[in-house]
C-alpha cells in the first residue's frame, strides 16, 4: 500500500490482479448478479486508486479490501431500501401521471431553460436574480448599481418574452400553478 499511495501503478496492477476474483465473488454471493458485482469491485478499485494517499491499512490488505466490499454491499442495500419505501410511498398515493404529460413536463423545464438563456445578458442577470434567488427590485438594483425602475422594465420585458416563448405551455404552466398552491 506504501507503494501505492507513492504512485506507482504497477504495484497497483499486482493488487488488483491478486484481489480482484476473489472479491468479486464475495460480491456475488450477496448480489447474485455478476456484472452488478464486477461494477462493484472496480467502482472499490477505483476508489482505492483516487484515495491512494488518504488511506492507512493497519492490518491486511486483504481484510482491507474485504471490508470495503462489504461496505459497498451494505451501503447498495440500505440504497434499495430507500428507493423501494420510495416506491411503495408513490404506489400508494395513487398518483396518476401518464407518460406523455411527464415528457411534456420535462420538455417544458428544457424550453423555459432555453427561453431564460436566450435573453439579453443583462436581463438574463436580473431575472434570474429575481427568480432563482429571490432578490427584490430594490436589492437587484443595489446590487447591480442600477436604478430600481431598471430592474422593472428588464423584468417586465423578460416576462413578455418568456410568456411569448412558453405560449404552447399555457395549459401546462396553469396545471402547475394550481398544483404548487
């Protein structure tokens, strides 16, 4: 491991070839997916490669690398856990969300991205100082050594376009703001 955390890739190379087999089966035994438990073992080898110089073996390396394996496995299936209440919470609010109103969600999102990025630099600045961090008039205009009638022009010119641009949306955007309410 001294050789490692000094670089050099070689000693590296040994230990991944003497280590790598054993590991992976250990993996599988618990995942019962072999490219599942592959992926987990060079994720661990890359990671033992990134933190080379952090790392301190106080006993085996093998008991090292043994450990960080079961980490790993521990770590994946508190991970299925969540993401199974998490599913089980969503089945159970009965939530109907169709496909099609989804992509239409996310092509929204996309259009109102291109939209805020296609204004005038300046306007873009302000509106996204309004909208994205909250800012008031008067403290955009503090902070941009502008007058506050500035502010209210450029935001008010950024949401003509912005209503121009998302006018296909309309019926979408009004779904969701009855929704957020």
């Amino acid at each position: 491991m001294s050789r490692i955390a000094g670089n050099d890739e070689n000693a590296f190379s040994i230990l991944f070839h003497r280590y790598y087999s054993a590991l992976c089966l250990f993996a599988t035994h618990f995942l019962q997916d072999d490219e599942q438990s592959r992926e987990l073992v060079q994720e661990l080898f890359v990671q033992l490669w990134e933190k080379r110089r952090q790392i301190r073996v106080h006993r085996s390396v093998k008991s090292y690398l043994f450990r960080m394996v079961k980490n790993q496995l521990i770590n994946l299936a508190n991970h299925r856990k969540v993401e199974q209440r998490y599913a089980e919470m969503i089945l159970s609010e009965n939530i109907d969300v169709s496909p099609s109103q989804y992509f239409m969600e996310v092509d929204l999102h996309l259009k109102i991205e291109a939209s805020i990025n296609a204004l005038p630099a300046r306007r873009r600045e302000i509106f996204r100082l309004s909208r994205e961090r909250g800012l008031s008039y008067r403290e955009i205009a503090g902070q941009l050594h502008i007058s506050v009638k500035t502010v209210e022009t450029q935001m008010g010119l950024a949401l003509r376009q912005l209503r121009s641009d998302l006018k296909e949306y309309r019926h979408l955007l009004i779904g969701i703001s009855i929704f957020k309410k």
